[in-house]
C-alpha cells in the first residue's frame, strides 16, 4: 500500500456536490492498493501515518505525530499511485489491485486508523470525487507500508 499525505489545515470531498468527509487540521491521505497488499500492509500503513513527526511542536519544528496532536485524517482511494508512467504516454495500473481487493483493504487502513484514536473522515470509494485540500506548509510525504 501506498500513502500520500498532505499535512492540512482543512480537506473536503464531495461527491455530487455534496460533501462526504471533511475534517479540519490533520493529514490528507491519499491511499493506493497494489496487488499483493494485504490486512497486515494496511496495518502497518495505519501505524506509520500515525506516528509520523510532521506536525510543528512548541518551536515550530516537525516533531509531533497525528496522535499527539489530535488531528484528524481525510482518507481518499487513489489507484493512480500504482500507476506506471515509463513507457509511451499512456499510464499503466497493472500493478494496481481491482477494486473488489483495493476497497476492502482501504477499509481496513481506515479502521486501523480508527483503533488508534483517530478521526477519521472518507471518500466514496469508485465514485469520481471532487477533493479540497489546504495544504499546510506545504508538507507532503510519500509512504510505502513498510
């Protein structure tokens, strides 16, 4: 699995002009599943986004996690992170997961998040979604789950 968090200051996503998730301060995450990931994966994904040091302490340095500092996390399914981009023009996503593996997974990270006593907000998974993000910084980070 893969992860692209935006530390923000507000992120929303709507779905036919209605707004489905939004939280305020926190991490944007856009998550990708590839084909051989797993509930394992997910986990570890969940922990990492956690416990990152990205949020700015009482002298403004990166040096807080997700937990300590309350914020909540926006999680949006993103298949294009799986995507391959080397050849021709045209993006690949063979590496990507099918949507009947990649939901149940991006539900399990969801949930993981959860059990650490995170907010969470969502996306509509497979539906075409309009995201808002106010990137704080800018911070972004890539992770894999390992």
């Amino acid at each position: 699995m893969r992860a692209l968090l935006q530390r923000v200051s507000h992120a929303a996503v709507r779905v036919d002009e209605r707004v489905v998730g939004s939280i305020d301060r926190g991490w944007a995450i856009l998550v990708g599943v590839g084909r051989q990931d797993s509930p394992a994966a997910a986990e570890r994904l969940a922990q990492r986004v956690a416990h990152l040091r990205a949020f700015p302490d009482a002298q403004n340095r990166m040096n807080l996690s997700l937990l300590q500092t309350g914020g909540a996390a926006l999680v949006v399914s993103q298949f294009t992170l799986y995507s391959d981009t080397s050849h021709g023009r045209r993006p690949s996503f063979v590496d990507a997961a099918a949507g009947e593996v990649a939901e149940p997974l991006v539900t399990h990270f969801v949930d993981a998040l959860r059990a650490l006593g995170i907010e969470v907000a969502t996306g509509e998974f497979g539906a075409h979604m309009v995201v808002e993000i106010v990137n704080d910084g800018p911070v972004t980070f890539l992770l894999n789950q390992d």
